[in-house]
C-alpha cells in the first residue's frame, strides 16, 4: 500500500501529540509539527522522491532524523518511534485528545495531575467539579467536556 503525504503527516501530528502528552522538549515536538506542515504543502509525493534517491533533507523543516523517519514510513510502512511511543502513553489517553477542548498540554495535565487516563474518568471527575483544579479549567471547560462525551456516546 503507498504511502502518501498525508499519511506522514498524520504520524508526525501523532508523535508531536504524544511527545508533548509525555512533556517532551517542546523543540522536538516544534519540528514534529512543522515537518507535518511542510510534508503536507508539497506538491509531489514524498514517496517519489525517496525512488528517486533525492536528498530529504533539503526540504525545508526537514533534518536528517526526520528523513529518516520518512524514508522508513515509505519503505516499512511503519515508524518504530511512534510504536515506542504506542508502548509509553497509554492508548486510552489518545482517546482523550478527541474530547473537544482537549489537547495534548491538557491530557497531560489531566494525566499527571489528576491521574486521568481514560474517558470515564474524565466524565467523573468534570461532573465532581475536580477539574477545575488544574490551570485553564474552569466550570465552562468541564461543562464543554460533559456535552462533548455525551455526544460521543450517541454516536
């Protein structure tokens, strides 16, 4: 099955996440997120260039980590740093990132403050007011969390 940019972009989106749920160097998860960027502005396949031997680096935002993250997305299908990470963040706290409001700063915050790691722990806890321990959260958060799982679970 081909790899498209897309797709690369997704996984880079996926690790910044991850690394930044783990509190990883804000750096790091900076380039992540900006090689997503620019994978998904190119108006050629990365998959063609790497057939073609050319050097990714020279792509902007794009180092010879990266590169090589690309290149082993083409040719394996896979990443072995987002399977690391898969092994490291919990599953569960992915499923969190899709609750409106929440991005990976907060589950991080929710995880390792609250000790929240998955959705019926988060609905407990927004429905016991705990949330509005933790900075950024207030009343109007824990009720924007409330509306958005109840939706989830009519779907």
């Amino acid at each position: 099955m081909p790899v498209h940019n897309d797709d690369i972009a997704r996984v880079f989106e996926e690790l910044a996440d991850l690394l930044e749920i783990e509190a990883a160097n804000p750096f790091r998860v900076r380039a992540y997120r900006n090689a997503a960027r620019t994978v998904r502005g190119l108006s050629r396949e990365l998959s063609e260039c790497v057939a073609a031997g050319e050097d990714l680096t020279s792509l902007p935002t794009i180092g010879k980590d990266l590169a090589a993250k690309i290149k082993e997305m083409i040719l394996t299908g896979k990443v072995m740093a987002l399977d690391k990470l898969h092994q490291d963040v919990p599953a569960s706290l992915e499923d969190l990132l899709q609750i409106y409001g929440l991005g990976p700063k907060r589950v991080h915050a929710l995880y390792h403050e609250l000790g929240i790691a998955n959705l019926q722990q988060l609905e407990q806890a927004a429905q016991a007011g705990r949330l509005r321990q933790l900075a950024g959260f207030g009343t109007k958060t824990e009720q924007q969390i409330l509306a958005t799982i109840a939706t989830h679970r009519r779907k």
